[in-house]
C-alpha cells in the first residue's frame, strides 16, 4: 500500500513538472513572437512622450537622435563575437528628453596587449540611429559585486543602470538601445538572434513525461503482482 502511494504521488510530481516545463516553452514562444513582431514594426521615436513609457513595452524598434557623450563610455568584457573576444561598448546618447544608454556594438580586443583598448571611431555630431530597445543589456555571470570604479575608461564586466549612474553622475533611462544602424565606427553589429531556450523546456518537460509514464509503469505493475499474490490460495 505505501509503495502504491509513493508511485501514485511521484506520477503526480512528475507530471507537474512537465506541465511547468511546458508552460515555461510556451512562455518562450510567446517572447519569441513578440520580438519578432518586434523587429517586423516600425520604429517608435524616442522622445519625451514615449521615453518612459519605453521600459514596458520592450522589445521593441525605436529611433532617436542625440549626441553621444564618450567620456561616459563603458567598456563590456569578455564578450565574443565568432569565437573572438572583445568589448561592447555602451555609450549614453544626449537626446532632447534624456540620457538613454546604447550598446553601439562589439570590438576585437587586442590579444598581444590586454590592457590596451582597440581604437574605435567616436562621431562628435548629433546622430540619429536605430535599434532594439531591450530591458537590459547582456549579463554574464560575475563572482561578486562590480568594482565600481570612476575611472575613464570604464571597464566592466557587466553594467547595471544603477552603477553606472553612481560611477558616471547621468541619469539614464531604463531601457537600452542596441544599436542597428550603421555608423563608420568600426564596431561590429552583427546581433545573434535571442537564445530563449524553447528546446531546452520542451526537452525537460519530455523527460518528465518520460518518468511519469515510467513510474505509472511500474505502479501497476507492482500494484497487478501485489493483487495477484493476495488473491491466491494459500496466501490469504
């Protein structure tokens, strides 16, 4: 009796873990077709009545002209492009309306000397570029905080809005721009489409299944050889 509980139980969790892996799948698709639909709309131009209305629409395609402001550059670490590691390099940009953060794109980092940053164009005049506006620029994973550090350039591995507002003294808005128009810079833009793991929910949840049929299996199995040695003779 006990051992048809644990089986009926464990059929039960396992069953809702692949439902929860499913739901997690279908969830990905939905924000797989958002970003595409996304990428299909027209540009929505930054400015003071969208600005922050932004963050709760994103992703989504946007416009905005400014001018960039490079002393505030932020270099991203340990970002690859093809197998080659290199940099983002995230610029705000001074529009009319606000200071909005804009990942211009990804440079080679010079393997003979690691300390030294690769030259990279920085237009003076007022720019109009188009982009993803996204809720965050990429992380990667990071044992303990940032080093905040005020030092020019800055070189992180990860930038938060926060941070770089305490490290830069901008306000900034809550969303980030990265960037797909081109500009003579000699930053590469070539963004891979979004990772979101579809695959790897629909595959939990198969192997969830997998178990629940295994240990309903087994349930009536045992549970059949059980009634069957009650019910004979001799074994009353």
């Amino acid at each position: 009796m006990v051992a048809m509980v644990a089986g009926v139980l464990g059929f039960a969790l396992t069953v809702s873990l692949g439902n929860w892996q499913s739901r997690r799948a279908e969830l990905k698709l939905a924000l797989q077709a958002q970003w595409d639909a996304a990428q299909q709309d027209a540009p929505v131009v930054v400015n003071a009545a969208t600005l922050h209305d932004l963050p709760a629409r994103v992703p989504v395609r946007v416009r905005l002209t400014g001018t960039f402001r490079h002393r505030y550059s932020v270099w991203l670490d340990n970002r690859q492009s093809n197998g080659r590691p290199g940099f983002f390099v995230v610029t705000p940009i001074e529009t009319d309306d606000g200071i909005v953060l804009v990942n211009r794109g990804w440079v080679a980092r010079d393997v003979q000397d690691r300390s030294r940053l690769p030259s990279i164009g920085e237009p003076a005049d007022s720019v109009a570029i188009e982009g993803m506006a996204l809720a965050q620029l990429p992380q990667l994973l990071q044992l303990g905080a940032e080093a905040e550090s005020r030092q020019r350039p800055l070189v992180w591995q990860n930038l938060e809005f926060e941070s770089f507002e305490r490290a830069s003294g901008l306000r900034v808005a809550r969303f980030v721009v990265q960037q797909t128009s081109h500009i003579d810079d000699g930053l590469v833009r070539d963004w891979p489409a979004p990772d979101l793991g579809v695959e790897k929910h629909r595959g939990y949840a198969l192997q969830w299944y997998s178990l629940a049929a295994l240990i309903a299996l087994l349930t009536l199995f045992f549970g059949w050889r059980a009634w069957r040695a009650a019910s004979t003779p001799g074994n009353s």
